[in-house]
C-alpha cells in the first residue's frame, strides 16, 4: 500500500515523538531534552535521548535514531503500514488507501472492527481464566510443583479453564455468540451443540507484539493426549507467524542480546522463572521463515534450543532451512541440542542455570549445524561420500544471502569435500544451469497428437495420482508422459505411436480391455484418509506442516481431514469403529464410509509401514502447497521489488520444494 508523503509529514507533525516513546520507556526532562535508559541495549546510565523540538530520537550508545514510526517499528516490532496506522489511530487521522477499491476499503474496515472484537472476546476469556486459577488449588498446586511463581504466572497471565463442558457460558451468557466460535474459545458439535475448545487444562495466553490477546495454549495437568491445545488458525491467531512469550520477551532480548527459541510454553516459562526472560517458543509448528523474521526485528542474535532426540533433530533442520535467507554477516544463528533425555525446563531444574548458561554458550554456531546437516549419511572417508555432501549442501547454502559469510561457508565446504574453492563453485553453477534447462524443458507443453499419433485407448488417461508423484519440475507434462509411454512392452521410449512409420517394427497386439463398469483410481488424498481413520494415532507424529497440507486439500477431503484433526484434538485417538459413529452425523460420512467400505477400506500392513506410505503420499501433497506459497512469495516480491524478505521466502520456499520431491520414498510404498 503506497502511502502519500504529505499524509506521513502531517501525521509526524501530529503525534508526539516524547508521548510515544514514553509510553514504553521512562523519560526524565534533562535541559531542552528527555533521556532515559535505551530500549535497544543494556545499560545502567541514560544515553537516550528524545528530541520534543525536532521529534526525533537518538542514543549515544548504540547509535539508534529516528522518529516516531521509526521508534514503533523498532521496537514493537510492527511493520511500516502497521506502525502508520497505530500513530493514525491515536490522533484521530485516517490513512489514506488511493490504490484500492471502495470495496476493499469497506473489507477491510470490517476486519478491522471484527479484529478489534475478537481480541476483547479473548481478552474476556483470559480474565476468567485467570480467576478460575485462584478459585482451583489443584492447577495451582501444579504450577508449584513445576517451580512457577506467583509472579512469573502473573507476568505471562497464565489462567485455568475448569473440566465442565460449557464453563464459558457464566463468562458469555449469549453461548451461542458466533464470535465465541470465531475465536476458537467454542466448539460446535454434532447437531450444533456447543461446548468449551479449552477444558481442564492450564492456559497460556498468545500476545502480538502490541501485547493483544489472539489465542490461548492449554497444557493438561496430566498425561492425558493431546498434552498441548492450540487455538485453530482464526482471523486473528496462525500458528506459522506468532511465538509465544516475545511481548513479555521484548526488553530481555535487547538486555540480553540473543533470543532464545524452544518448543514449548513450560520452557519458556520455566526458562524466565531460572534466568533466562528472553526465551519464545514456537506453537506446536516447526520453525517458519515468518519466526526467524519476526524475531530478528528485536535482536540480531538467536539461539534455537532442540531436545537432542530424533524429532528435535528434525525440528532443527526446518528451523535450519528457515534461518538460512536471514543469515546476513551481521547476524549470528546457533543450534542447541540438549541431551535426549531432556527439554529446556527439566535440564535447568536438574543442572541449574549456570549449566544451561553453558550450554548456550557452547550452541552449535549456523555454519557448523549447516555441514552436519548436509553431512548427513555421507561417508567423507571416500570419495562418493564427499561428492553426496555436496550435492546435498548446495541447495542448503543456495538459501544463504550474498556476503562474507556465505563465501566463507564455501571455503569450509569446498574443505570438506576437498576441492578448490572456485572448482566447487563452479560445478555448483553448472548443476544450477543444467537444472534449469531440465526444468525449461520439462515445462514446454507437449504437441498436441494428430490422428497418427494417437496412444491405444487404454493408455489414453493416467491415473488420477499420477501428477501428484511427478518429480521435481514435471508435475504438469509428467501426465502426458504417462499417457505416451504406459504399457507393458512398450520399446519405443519416445512413445511414437505412429502406425504408418515405416521405422516402427514393433506393431504387437495390445489385449482388450474387459468391458463393465469402471474403478475410479485411487488418489493419494483418499489414501491418507484411510490411513488417518484406521490408525488415527498417527496424528501425534504429524507436525503442524503436515497438518496444515491436509486440511488445505480441496473438498471434500480438506474439510475431512479437519474434522479428524478437531476429533483428535478433542478426544485423543479412536478406533474407527468409534469414528464411524461419530462421522455418520456429519456431512463428511459419504466421503468417510465409502472410502473405508471400498476395496482399498482399512490398509494392511505392519503400523510403521503405514506410517511410512503416509509419509511418501504427504510429500508430494506438502511440495504442491509449498509451490502455491512460493507463487504467492513471488507475486508480492514482483508487486514490490525492494521487499527483500519476500524474495528471501519465495527462495526457501523453491529450494524445500525441490528437496521434497528429490527426497527418494521408501521402498514398498
């Protein structure tokens, strides 16, 4: 959105660059200036000052200046648009939109004012939580034993939702209030019937940066599944961009320097309650590119804590993935792996603050976790082990931005594989032009055929999963391939089925098809349901990525998909005898049974080699998404060619895909 420069000079000339800084920052009058303690760095005398004549800011320590947009964004972490209209609001100024349409105007004041009421809904809601957590001993008494004080419960506004179904229902007396849905607080049911998302569970507040209130995590007080409950994604709650704990973070980042980023709520605040008030956590989702983004606008220094087991590994390798377009020379990225048998919150309460503080210390810098990562299963002793590590580094070091540090990594690299530094750079840039070639060609559009040309009828039409599978760069010819080169004894590898080419000897008689009514193909979609309604445990081994591929399918099987993920959520696994009761009252059951009464109905095999064929169908599902997202990156990059963010997100976001669909599956899929 373009904002006119008379509209930002007029809005400057009416706020007040001291009202707005000290709204988060104590001013003391000192001569013609204000000074106080500097927001961006630690220290014990004033160095910042504030300008009331020429509205403006500057420190003398950290060299930190601007103006009162400047001062919102850099502190609170708003974006541009965002900081214009917050200083807009408060002095009763509208933000001219010229470039958008009536319309749009009118769309998004109505987000505006339903944002705004959602956030008092949710406000309400944490309020009463909090209440219920004094009225309740045994939530408190658990809060106890996990070392949480008063205090830290107090600063992070943690609360209780008591275990009735409908215990919302004294805070709202409109139950039925479509907003309580809307903000993920209520849940309705079969035949409508409504009852609280939230039950018997501790409950952990989200803040934005401004510090509103747009979702809750609740933790059970005790081994039940699932541990962890999010708020779904709603107008104003997505998982993939928020962290929990950097509001109450903010101050700490900059008086610590580093943020340090976990997996859970516990750690974070157990972490704050030992030492360590600059800790987030992401919600129960791996490590986007819209975290690091977000978090690198409070401090140029992050730190990701893993628990040192598989997952955390994994966990650490999509963060990885997600850090590298952020990495400039400026900035500093490390990996902590804890030992196996420990988060961050057990670790501390064991060893103790000073052993954690080592650990940090000791994280694994980004250049370092980059070649063990790339390392992976690559024997260096011989020679193919070294040539695998650079085909697998490449696309890794690709996500890096141009500097002194992304050449340095190279050298280390080019060590490593033991060879020159320019040699690998250019076997690399050769890989990437022949890559690129491959794709052009993959992507010109077959001649259409003639009457000579055409394939046997039975050849004529692939499979319906058959684009899904394509390897990288073919999905769209990768169909038409199918159709002219199936067949069993097909010798001709250029799929010419011209019967009148005097060079084709091959004309054998293809069988008949038998006759009678045809079998849909089944599709990787319909597949995945299968397996999620026969082993509906599987649903704790998913992250949010996985997640989020299922339920954005098209209908009917996204809609499905969501329903199996809120019935997990609610009730934990269920046998499908238990689901097929529960799914015959929605409008999901024609979908539902036909699939698990069909041929395919309930697949066989050991429950890993399920698991194993739901991996292999996810990864072509999720390289689609991450394709529809990367189209999206690039459209707005396009629109606005400075957005270097944008360019760096629609990079990562090609590079995953790629590995995605090079990723071989595993055999017996």
């Amino acid at each position: 959105m373009s904002i006119p420069q008379s509209f930002l000079q007029e809005l400057l000339a009416r706020v007040d660059v001291v009202d707005v800084v000290g709204r988060y920052v104590q001013l003391k009058k000192g001569g013609a200036n204000f000074m106080g303690l500097c927001p961006f760095h630690g220290e014990k005398s004033p160095s910042f000052s504030v300008s009331p004549a020429k509205q403006f800011y500057h420190c003398f320590g950290c060299g930190k200046n601007g103006n009162a947009i400047s001062f919102l964004m850099e502190h609170t972490g708003m974006g541009f648009v965002e900081a214009v209209n917050d200083l807009a609001g408060q002095v009763g100024m509208v933000v001219p939109q010229e470039d958008i349409s009536p319309q749009e105007r009118e769309r998004q004041a109505a987000a505006k004012v339903k944002q705004a009421t959602l956030n008092d809904v949710l406000e309400r809601a944490g309020n009463a939580y909090r209440s219920q957590l004094k009225d309740h001993p045994r939530a408190v008494q658990y809060l106890k034993q996990r070392g949480v004080s008063g205090a830290i419960s107090s600063k992070y506004g943690l609360g209780y939702a008591p275990a009735g179904w409908r215990s919302l229902a004294s805070v709202f007396p409109e139950y039925d209030d479509p907003q309580l849905q809307e903000s993920g607080l209520v849940i309705a049911g079969e035949d409508d019937k409504r009852y609280d998302r939230f039950r018997d569970r501790i409950m952990f507040p989200i803040r934005d940066v401004k510090g509103l209130c747009i979702g809750f995590g609740g933790r059970v007080l005790g081994d039940e599944k699932p541990k962890y409950l999010n708020s779904p994604e709603t107008p104003l709650f997505h998982k993939g961009r928020e962290l929990y704990g950097l509001f109450e973070a903010r101050d700490a980042l900059r008086s610590m320097g580093y943020a340090l980023v976990t997996e859970g709520y516990m750690d974070v605040v157990a972490l704050a309650q030992l030492g360590f008030p600059n800790a987030v956590a992401t919600l129960g989702t791996a490590c986007t590119a819209d975290h690091v983004q977000k978090l690198f606008r409070f401090t140029d220094s992050v730190v990701f804590s893993f628990d040192g087991d598989g997952a955390g590994r994994r966990a650490a390798h999509k963060a990885l993935e997600a850090a590298l377009p952020y990495a400039s020379d400026t900035r500093s990225i490390k990996f902590l792996f804890l030992p196996a048998e420990h988060d961050p919150d057990s670790f501390i309460r064991e060893h103790g603050s000073d052993a954690f503080a080592r650990q940090v210390a000791n994280a694994l810098p980004l250049n370092q976790f980059l070649i063990e990562a790339a390392s992976a299963e690559c024997d260096l002793g011989q020679a193919q082990g070294r040539a695998k590590l650079s085909s697998q580094a490449r696309p890794l070091w690709n996500l890096l931005p141009d500097g002194a540090f992304k050449r340095l990594v190279l050298g280390e690299l080019a060590q490593k594989i033991q060879i020159d530094t320019r040699e690998l750079s250019e076997l690399w840039a050769q890989a990437e032009a022949q890559e690129k070639r491959f794709q052009r060609g993959a992507s010109k559009p077959a001649p259409a055929p003639s009457s000579y040309d055409s394939p046997p009828p039975y050849a004529s039409a692939p499979p319906d999963w058959v684009g899904e599978f394509a390897p990288s760069g073919h999905s769209a010819p990768y169909a038409e391939r199918w159709s002219n080169n199936s067949g069993a004894g097909n010798s001709n590898p250029r799929g010419d089925w011209k019967r009148g080419n005097k060079f084709n000897r091959f004309k054998e008689q293809r069988p008949s098809m038998p006759t009678g009514p045809r079998v849909a193909p089944s599709t990787a979609p319909d597949q995945a349901t299968r397996i999620l309604l026969s082993q509906m445990k599987f649903m704790e081994r998913l992250d949010n990525d996985d997640l989020d591929t299922l339920v954005n399918q098209p209908a009917p099987h996204g809609p499905l998909f969501g329903w199996i993920e809120s019935q997990f959520q609610d009730h934990g696994p269920q046998a499908w005898a238990v689901l097929k009761e529960h799914v015959a009252q929605t409008p999901h059951a024609a979908l539902a049974l036909q699939l698990m009464s069909g041929p395919h109905g309930h697949p066989e095999g050991e429950e890993e080699e399920q698991f194993q064929e739901l991996r292999n169908i996810l990864a072509p599902m999720m390289a689609e998404r991450i394709g529809n997202l990367a189209t999206q990156a690039l459209k707005t990059y396009m629109a606005n060619p400075l957005d270097q963010a944008a360019k760096a997100q629609y990079q990562a976001l090609i590079e995953r895909r790629n590995r995605l669909l090079a990723t071989p599956t595993s055999p017996g899929n």
